[in-house]
C-alpha cells in the first residue's frame, strides 16, 4: 500500500515535470516567432530603403 503511494506520488512528479518541459518549449516557440517578426520588420525596412522615394515611407514606419 505504501509502495503504490509512493509509485503514484512519483508518477504525478513526472506528470509535472514534463508538464512543465512543455511550457518551456512552447516559450522557446513564442521567442522564436518574435524573433521571425523582428527579421521579417527589418527586411521590410531594407526594401523600403532601396525604393526610389521611399524615406518619407521609411520615416513613417520608424
């Protein structure tokens, strides 16, 4: 009786564990897509600079 306790006080700390591992992971998604968002912005800005007549429009999105 006592064993499955502990078996189950085990398993419920893996559960956790592993619970918390995918929080984790879907944080590491979240800073990847802010980073995807900030180097689409950037190419954005690189085109808009190469445009004839585009600072007025470069000036606006800064």
């Amino acid at each position: 009786m006592q064993v499955d306790t502990l078996t189950l006080q085990v398993d419920a700390l893996a559960l956790q564990v592993h619970a918390l591992t995918l929080q984790v992971h879907a944080l590491t998604l979240q800073v990847h897509a802010l980073a995807l968002q900030v180097h689409a912005l950037a190419l954005q800005v690189d085109v808009l600079a190469f445009l004839p007549n585009s600072g007025d429009k470069l000036q606006t999105i800064i």
